[in-house]
C-alpha cells in the first residue's frame, strides 16, 4: 500500500466503512467541524483528537523518518 497523508488515510479509512463524515465524528467524539478540517488537512490539530479517530482504524501517530528525495 502506497503512504498516504493523514487526511487521505482518514478519507480513505471512512469511506472504506461507509462512514460519513458525522458518524465518523460521533464514532470517534469528536466534532464535525474537526473531521472536516483533518480530512483538508489542517496544519494545526489536537494530537490527541488525531489519535481518537485513528484508534478507530487501529493506528494512532508516531514519527516517520523524512523521504529526503521527495522536495
């Protein structure tokens, strides 16, 4: 599976459950408006909130070494 972005992981994921956006905030306990701003891909989220919708994927964040090629 090619890397993806964190917002194209969480779009992806959802849509794989046939979640919309709503049920995935409600899953998760978070807030509509913070879906939508992860999936744009917002510089600027609460790690912890990142982490209550990625646990419902089985995955949470962790540091990833830099692809130096890619500039």
């Amino acid at each position: 599976m090619p890397k993806l972005s964190l917002p194209n992981f969480i779009k992806a994921k959802r849509k794989q459950l046939n979640l919309t956006q709503p049920e995935l905030a409600l899953k998760a306990g978070v807030g509509l408006r913070f879906i939508r701003e992860l999936e744009q891909g917002k510089a600027s989220l609460r790690m912890d909130k990142v982490n209550e919708v990625l646990k419902l994927f089985g995955h949470e964040l962790g540091p990833l070494p830099l692809d130096r090629s890619e500039k």
